[in-house]
C-alpha cells in the first residue's frame, strides 16, 4: 500500500482549497464538498484511485475514484438499509453473498443475523479491503465473523462458478456504473444473480438517486421485470454525502415463496443479542423498512409504468 | 428592486470561481455547490440578501443570506409536503395561514385543496416576494389564487392581532433560525400559533435536519410538547438542495378533535381539479404522507425522548 504523502491529489480540487469536491458526469452542475483534515491515504490500484482523509465533521471519508463510498457519520443509513431491506423480508437467512462491499459495512451488518451461517463476499479490489481495515475498523469489524469467506476478484466471473440456487440473499453494494462496477448493472449480470438463487431468494443491489438517475433506474427496473419473476421493488433511503442526499436499492425476488419486501417478517431489530459486539442499530427499524418503498410521485409513475 | 449587475457577490464564493457555494455555520466542514451560468438578481433587502441565479442542472435558484431557499427543480418536495402534510390531516380546512413562504409556492399548493375559503399569508420580506413574481412565476403563481391575503410584515406580530381558534391550519416556512427567521423557532411563537388555531386546528413548520440539528430539534420537540396538546409528530423529506439533503418538518394540533398526521383523511391527490391549472403534484401522495413520519433509529429515540 501507498503510504499517504503529501503529493497533490487529483481529487482535492485546486478550485477549492483545503476541501474534498466530488465533481461527475453522473452529476452536472453540483458538487458537494467536505472539508479535509488530513489525507491519510492516497493510492492507485489495479482498478481504481482510492483515497482516505480525515474529514473536520464527517470522520474519516472513503473516495474512489473521486467519488464519495462513505463517511464514519454517515455510513450507518446506507449499510444498514442496503443489509436489513433484503434480510428481513425473508425467514431464516442461511446463506449470503456480499458482490462489492470491500469496506466490509455489509459484512457487519449481515453478522447480525443469528440465522445466517454462511457469508460469502466477492470485492474486486483488494485495496479497498485493506484501506477500510487501516483506517475504519468499525466498519471492517465485518471481517471478523467467522461465517466471512473473502474472495478477491470479479464478482461477475466468481458467480458463474456458483450452484444454481445457492443463496438465499446478494446484496450487491456498487459503486457507480462508470469504472469497475460497470457490468453490475446490466441484465447478463442479473441473470446470474437470479440462478446463483434459491427459489424465493432475494436480491438487493445499490441502485441510485431517484433525483439524478432515473433514465438509469428506469432500465435497471425494465431488467429487473424480465428477470426476476418473483417480485421487483424500488427503496430509497437518505445518506447525506452521496449526490441528491438519496440512494435507492432493487429488491428482486426469484419465483418461489412470495416475498412481501414491503412487510418485513424477520425483523433484526427483535434481537438485541448482536448489538453487544456491533453496537445497536443507528438507523434500520421495521417502520423505516416499509417506508422506504414509498415512493415521491415522480419517481413512482415511471417506476410503475415499467410494470406494465 | 436592485438590478442584476457585475459586482461581486459575497456569496459567490471566490474559492469555487463560476459556483455557488453554500457555507454557513450550521453545516461546518461542508458545501454543496452549484455551477452558476449566469447571476440574475442580487440585492439587499431590510432583512437580507437576495440573489436569484440561472443554474446549470437545477433551473432558477433563489438564496437569501447566502442559503439556498428553492431551486426550480426541487422545490416540489419541499413546497408539496409543508402543505399537504398538515392540510390532508385535517377534514375541510377552511382558513389558512402562511408565515414565511414568500415565494408563493406554498400558497400555489394550499390552492389545491377546494375546502379551502381563506389563504393568508404574512411574509415579512416584500423583496421575497416580488423577486418570486419576476424569476418564479411557476412558484408565485400561488398568489394569482383570489383566496389569497397577502400581508406584508412580521408574522410573530400578526399572529397577535389574529383572533383566537381562527385558523384550520398554519404553516411556517420560515428560513433557518439564523437570521429574521429566529423568532419563528421559540417558544413565544409557538404559544402565539396555538391560540391562532382552532380546536384540533394544525400547525406545520419547518423543522431542519435530523442528521445536521438534532440539538436543534430536540428544543423545538420539548416546546411543541408542552404547547400543544392536541399531538405532535416529527416528519422529514428529501430535498437535494438543502444541506445533507432532507428538511424535517413539526406537526402539531391544539386540544380539540383528535388529529392522526400518520393516516391522512382529507387526499388532495384523489380530486384532480387543481390540476389543470397547477400542474400534476410531483412529489406528495398519501402513501409518502405517512412513510414520511417514520424516522431514522437516531432520530427516533431522541425525539421520542423528549415526549417523556
């Protein structure tokens, strides 16, 4: 690993000195931006920049690729929903697979499932894994559950080596569809993901701002219809450093046993037994499960009219 | 009204040349920024600076002392919910007050609902007003409707000519505690818009963020519990524009007829009249009236806390 230095980073914009500004084709014309402490990390590894600073209010920050991934404040809301959404609509979770994810959030998040026994994780880029282990322990705490298997490498590729009907969950917890996480979103990856399924099981994958990218959800709804044949539901939530402050999730069902994502029936919060290792839970309860299908009517009329 | 000119604003931040950046001691350590093709109006009111910008990506954009109040394409969140929030709780609002809201949008909403007799509003910045008029006309076009009062001046002392129990509903858009609207977050106030309701009538005020200003929340939760006594609930929303990207709102109801916020009984989306002069509701429906009560597990134990 790099060490950090004091070389000019690429992402510490020159036209804001002393700050973070996260600037992107995804999102033109805005730019939000974290004052910097310190950059404790700059690196470039096979697949992407990655950079840790200490930021004055938001804790330790995690860029890639000069994108935001999360922040010590706030990154509870986003590990929490992208976990509980898919887990709690099913009974009895047995086996997970994480794709992406290499801070390790999901991992502690998916450990709080008493039920779970195996948790598969396929990150792509070994220096994510190890960056988060340095410097944000509390979300690497992940890899410490021994039900944890790590696969470094290509989360589409380990998936064709996957029995048909493994899982009973993927979360799959991309980054944005320029770079590494490109073929996450598109429909041969879904494929995969329904097959590496058991009947019933359940998908969520990080699906972006209703604010910002609904051409881009717009497709990855009509995908989503074709392929899974169980049920297909959009949820958003609010993470006040990702662009528009939202971030949405598909949640996918495979034909099987009807899922009621809307109604969690397996709620994590019941048991406090997990808190003791991992804290309680800052953000998911049932109530903010189910509200998180509900839909601004923008969002809700083209979302609908894929359905159709 | 001050004509748009080339002299430097003190809120075009020279760090970020050709944006808008938002900085205030009520977020520290962050900015959301917006690029600016072209500085329309800028003035000094008694109150505060006005600037209205022509933005890249979020249409027309209004600020006052240097915080952004509205942007053409995400005003519809914030405008739909302090509305409809309080007005579909209620049966046959009747008479309404608007505090603050000078731009007009809340009162463009308010004339969606055709129980409605009465529509005051007491905006205490004229500037505000017709700035709206001139750069907003899809906002202010709230002012055409011939039930609308305007009285320009201070809301804190108009409530205290308004007869006791006169209104259905008030609504308080006020801008941040910072500035002329300070007055509008204590206790005082709040005192002035029970008595200005009717038994069970209803109050809905801006209420911040519940990442950003719990402290600030907590104080407005305690004084709300010991004035009203009807019910009181904390609800939230997204809006892009607005520091970490959601705005929280209170509701309240005086003792009289009970008032249940989570289950709206009055739908303004089931009659489609107002359509046709104001555009479809882009944001609200009832199923985001009541998800919007459910609050984040941080928020949640704060705010229920106080109810104690």
């Amino acid at each position: 690993m790099e060490e950090a230095n004091n070389k000019e980073s690429p992402y510490i914009s020159s036209i804001l000195p002393g700050w973070f500004s996260e600037i992107s084709p995804l999102w033109p014309g805005e730019a939000h931006s974290l004052k910097v402490e310190k950059i404790l990390f700059q690196g470039k590894s096979d697949y992407q920049n990655v950079m840790v600073f200490q930021s004055s209010t938001y804790g330790k920050v995690l860029i890639l690729d000069g994108v935001i991934q999360l922040t010590e404040r706030d990154e509870c809301a986003y590990q929490e929903m992208i976990t509980h959404l898919p887990l709690c609509s099913i009974p009895n979770p047995k086996k997970v697979l994480v794709i992406g994810g290499g801070d390790g959030g999901v991992l502690r998040e998916v450990s709080r499932h008493s039920s779970v026994e195996q948790i598969d994780i396929c990150e792509i880029d070994k220096m994510v894994i190890d960056v988060s282990k340095q410097f944000f322990p509390n979300v690497a705490i992940g890899y410490e559950d021994p039900r944890v298997k790590l696969h470094v490498g290509d989360g589409v590729a380990f998936l064709k080596f996957v029995a048909e009907g493994t899982y009973d969950a993927v979360i799959v917890d991309s980054s944005d569809p320029i770079g590494p996480a490109q073929e996450l979103f598109e429909k041969p990856f879904f494929e995969s993901v329904a097959r590496a399924l058991r009947p019933g099981g359940v998908v969520c994958t990080q699906a972006e701002s209703i604010w910002l990218h609904m051409h881009i959800i717009e497709d990855i709804v009509a995908n989503c219809r074709q392929i899974f044949k169980g049920s297909v539901n959009y949820a958003w939530t609010t993470v006040p450093t990702y662009p528009s402050g939202v971030i949405g999730f598909m949640l996918c069902s495979t034909e099987g046993p009807a899922v009621d994502f809307k109604n969690p029936i397996n709620p994590v919060d019941a048991d406090d037994s997990h808190t003791k290792t991992r804290g309680p839970l800052k953000f998911y309860n049932s109530e903010i499960h189910s509200a998180s299908f509900c839909l601004p009517s923008f969002a809700k009329r083209v979302i609908e009219s894929k359905g159709k």
